[in-house]
C-alpha cells in the first residue's frame, strides 16, 4: 500500500508568497524560489503552489516562474490558478510542472478537464474545489478564490469531476483556511466516500495529529498544509519546517 502523502501548499501572490486565514487578511512570507529549495532539501513528498490572483487577473503564472521553481524542486510539483485552456496546461507542464490544478476554468468548463486529461494524462490533472460551510451547516462550492459562490455541492462536484477525468480532487476549506484548527473532517470524508480518485485534504491542519485525521478519519490520500509548515511558535514567526520521519508515522500508520 503507498504511503499517504504530506504536501506543503504554497500560495503566490505576484512574486511572492503570501499566507492569510479563510481567503483573506494575506500576509507576505517570503520568495518561492527559495522556499521550494528548502522544501526541496527537507525532501517533502510534493508540493502545491497556487496563484491567488491569477484568475481575478485572467492570467496563468508566469512560465519562467515556473521553469525556476522546476529548477530548485527535486520533487513532482502542481501549479494552479488561472488554468482555463489546454494551451495554459501545456506551457505549465512545458516549463516543468507535473501536475496542474484547475479550480474555475474546471467549474465553468468541465469539458476542459475532459480534454485535458486525455492529452496529457489523468495523473497531471487536479481539480480543485473550494467549500465554505454555510449557515445551515451544509457546504457550498466557490470559484475565483472563494469570490463567486457556485450552485453545486462539493460531493456532486467531485463525483462529476471524477467522471470528468480529474486524476485527483484538492479539496480545500475556506472556512477552516489558515485556522490551524484542524480539517473539516466531515465534508472530507464525504468526498473522499464518494469517489474513488485520490483526495488531498487541505485547509486547517496545524499538526501532526490534524495531518493523521486527515488520513485515518477523513479518509483522505494525502494531506496538505499552508502555515503549519510555513510558521513556528505562537507568534507564528516565519519558518519553513517540515514533520521528520518519525513524526509522520502517525499519519502512516494504518488503523485496523
């Protein structure tokens, strides 16, 4: 059985990247190249860096961010926002990305994620759905960066998102973002039920307890986290960090 992944999940804003709490309040916390070096050098499983702006700005992220990063990352990385075409996916995975994640373009354009994953493969395409829980306690899909809220339910989603060709569902929780507070084991598991295709948790984790809830009660295949592994103490100064091998057995280990 492969083990579950931990990926960090890397938010870019202009040149920079940039960390707030529930898709707002974004704070500057350093350069991507030399992040992704680090991580590198800590040797993460993988790693997700996603464009904030990119879609309210009708671009993709630069290509030569791109094969700059690619040049430091001696491990698969995804690169998401803005994605809305199959000319977009190619010059991303032209200049180095591995896999794309596609979170409007896929939503207003499912047959997109058709195309796409017949040309470049099901293992490269992610699709990615934002949920904010709502007042009646059930979850509401949101596109461009959780501006545009959708009519469709996260499980229905996902299901057709599946049938669509994505190779794999980021399912990430503006409600529960940058809290540290733990995941939304709930709609995860929910998801992650319901398909059959790989599910990355992400929004919420702040330890390695949250990382192993993710896996072993939300069911998900891997776990990703934005500040736990970009801040330290609670004053939460900048320090990228990353679980060593011992810590993660927790998440490994398969409850029987």
């Amino acid at each position: 059985m492969l083990l579950p992944r931990i990926l960090p999940c890397l938010l870019l804003q202009g040149k920079g990247l940039v960390k707030g709490i529930k898709f707002k309040d974004y704070k500057y916390i350093g350069d991507p190249i030399n992040t992704v070096k680090i991580f590198s050098n800590l040797e993460v499983d993988e790693i997700i860096l996603l464009d904030i702006t990119a879609t309210q700005e009708q671009r993709i992220l630069d290509p030569e961010i791109v094969s700059e990063i690619a040049d430091e990352a001696f491990m698969p990385f995804t690169i998401g926002g803005g994605i809305r075409t199959i000319e977009h996916i190619r010059q991303l995975v032209n200049a180095g990305a591995e896999k794309v994640s596609i979170n409007t373009g896929a939503i207003e354009n499912p047959d997109l994620v058709k195309q796409a994953s017949e040309i470049f493969g099901v293992q490269s395409i992610i699709v990615c759905i934002d949920v904010k829980k709502n007042w009646g306690g059930d979850y509401d899909v949101y596109t461009h960066c959780g501006r545009k809220k959708t009519k469709f339910h996260p499980v229905e989603l996902a299901i057709q998102m599946q049938e669509r060709g994505a190779g794999e569902i980021l399912l990430n929780c503006i409600h529960s973002d940058g809290t540290m507070l733990g995941y939304d084991l709930n709609i995860l598991k929910q998801i992650s039920e319901a398909v059959t295709i790989p599910v990355i948790a992400c929004g919420g984790a702040g330890s390695v307890d949250d990382l192993a809830a993710g896996v072993h009660d939300g069911h998900a295949t891997a776990v990703a986290a934005g500040s736990m592994f970009v801040f330290h103490g609670k004053k939460k100064g900048v320090l990228v960090n990353y679980p060593d091998w011992e810590e993660r057995q927790s998440v490994y280990s398969i409850e029987t």
